[in-house]
C-alpha cells in the first residue's frame, strides 16, 4: 500500500500502477453515489 501514501512520483506512479485507474474510478464512483445521497436527502 507504499504507493498511495508516497507522494514523491505521482507520474511514474500513474503511468506504471495498474491500480491507479481503478483507484480513480471507484474515487468518481463515490463522489456520484455522495451526489446522489444528498439529492435523495434535500428532495424528501
């Protein structure tokens, strides 16, 4: 879990880490479900 906690070679880091991508999406996955949930909240 070194590299996400290493700051240092963000670059190399996304262009060598198969994970980065699925990181990113489950990160843009969240942000849509916290969207929704506060949609859901504010419209009962």
């Amino acid at each position: 879990m070194r590299w996400i906690v290493e700051p240092s070679t963000p670059n190399r880091l996304s262009s060598l880490n198969p994970f980065s991508s699925q990181i990113k999406f489950s990160l843009l996955v969240a942000n849509l479900v916290r969207l929704a949930i506060y949609g859901v909240i504010e419209n009962a």
